[in-house]
C-alpha cells in the first residue's frame, strides 16, 4: 500500500519541511507538491529536500486559486506517476497523528474514503507574543461552540478557532472521482458503499503559529479577494475586513488563549490539554534531525 500526501501551498516557509519530515516517518510514501506562487524561501526549501524524498513539485504561481481542481489534479498524478494506491490532500499546517501503527493502518485496497476528524490547537497568548514553536502547544478544542453559519464577518467578538471544525478525508486512487475544495469531502466511484470514519487518525491544525505568519496569510487572501476570487471561506474574509481596520492585535486575542478566558475555558470542557500531536511532532523532528 503506498500513500501520498499532497500540498497546495503558498509561503509555508515556516513549517512546510516540518510537516513533509513528519508525515514521512508516519507512514506517506511520496509527495506531489503544487506551489501557488510563493514570494518567500518555501520553494526554494521544497528543492533543498526534493532528492531526499519521492516528490514532484508543480509551479502554478496564479491568483485564480482553483482548490478542488488542483487537489484532485495532486491525487491523479501522484496515482499515475508515484503509484500511489491512496492519497490525502493536506495543508501544510495540519498533522495527521495515528493513534497506532502508521497513517495507512485503514487504508485497505477494498477502501474509497476514510474520514479523520480535526482540532484545533490554540497558543496560550504569553507563548504566542514569546515566539514559542507552534508544536509546544496544547490547548486542543475539545467541544467546539457551535456558532451559527454565516454570522464571522458579522459578530467581531466570535472567536473562530473555538468554532467547530470539519474533518479531513484520505481517498483510494483508483474510483477517485474529485477532491472536493477543502478536502473536506471527496467523490469517489464507490464511496457511497464503503467509506468509513477513521477510527485510529485525529488531525491537529495549526493555523495561527505567528503574527507575521498570521498577517502574511491576510495578505494572501486579500490579493485574492482583489482578483476577483470568489470561492473563500468567511474566516479569511472576516480577518481581511479586521485587517483593514487595524484590529487584529484584538483579534489575536480571541483567536489565542488568554490568562484571562483560560480557567473559563477548561471548566466548560471547550478546551482540553492534550500533549498527543506535541509529543509526536517533537519527537519524530528530533528523530530525524538526529
């Protein structure tokens, strides 16, 4: 069973290396890379490992952001090129953690889609101003609040990384049919008859590991607001409007653990401690490093 992990990636200079190094202790075989136009060191650090691992790397420097395409052009290709027999589509801030043996433990060949939940890990906002490594952190959303939809770009005062969440999907490549946008869901010849929820898989997301990298992100989606992209999730445009007037500092707050909402937060069983993603992270990094 050979499984590849694709990315479809913009200036993850940060922490795309970590995640490729993870994942391929984790059980990824092979990776299909599609950079969209990076402007800061992540391409160049994609050909400093390319030799070091299976990988192709396709430039695709537009600002038309074709989600679903790409991620089901990065699983075609990683099927007829890698011999991949599945794939998962991840981001480069988001870590697959099996509970036991590899990622591909589920992955059988009779398989189509095998859906994992995902968490978000927040920083506790001392560690976050300190610069901290994102993976020391583990403030995991345990029950998430379950706001209404479409009300992010209308209340200010929500906090989008306490709001629920989906789950990912790892899709069989032969009856594949489409990757959705997200990678939330997938099409697939036979999934309706047996896909299945991992049972051994939990996702854990990263997504607000620094204020530059937070603010840089912004700035990525706002370009793609100006070009006329219409396919985007209300968070992004919420925190491109915040941008704009000069409110993110109070954003950060919400979207961070404070001294403050902390005791609050653990007493309504919001948020847990848990140290699985941290542990597995720091040790696999420190494994191959060595």
């Amino acid at each position: 069973m050979k499984l590849a992990m694709n990315y479809l990636i913009k200036n993850e200079a940060d922490i795309i290396l970590d995640n490729i190094k993870v994942h391929s202790q984790l059980g990824a075989d092979c990776f299909v890379i599609i950079d969209n136009g990076s402007t800061d060191n992540t391409r160049e650090l994609l050909d400093s490992v390319k030799d070091q691992y299976e990988m192709i790397i396709i430039d695709r420097p537009l600002l038309d952001y074709q989600q679903s395409n790409w991620k089901t052009e990065m699983a075609k290709t990683a099927a007829s090129k890698l011999g991949a027999d599945w794939s998962i589509a991840n981001d480069a801030d988001e870590f697959w953690i099996p509970k036991d043996g590899s990622l591909k433990t589920e992955m059988v060949s009779s398989g189509s889609i095998l859906e994992c939940p995902r968490y978000n890990v927040l920083f506790d906002r001392k560690a976050f101003d300190g610069e901290a490594p994102y993976y020391t952190q583990t403030n995991r959303v345990q029950y998430p609040i379950n706001y209404p939809k479409g009300i992010q770009c209308s209340q200010p005062n929500l906090s989008i990384m306490m709001g629920n969440i989906h789950g990912k999907v790892a899709v069989r490549s032969r009856g594949l049919v489409r990757v959705k946008g997200g990678n939330h869901r997938a099409w697939h010849a036979w999934g309706w008859l047996n896909s299945k929820k991992s049972q051994n898989i939990d996702i854990y997301h990263y997504p607000i590991r620094s204020k530059e990298k937070f603010i840089q992100n912004i700035e990525n989606r706002k370009a793609l607001l100006d070009a006329g992209v219409s396919k985007m999730g209300d968070h992004y445009r919420r925190w491109v409007s915040l941008y704009q007037d000069g409110l993110i500092e109070e954003e950060l707050d919400r979207l961070t653990v404070t001294e403050k909402s902390r005791d609050t937060l653990f007493d309504l069983g919001v948020l847990v401690e848990d140290s699985t993603a941290s542990m597995a992270i720091s040790d696999l990094l420190s494994e191959r490093s060595s």
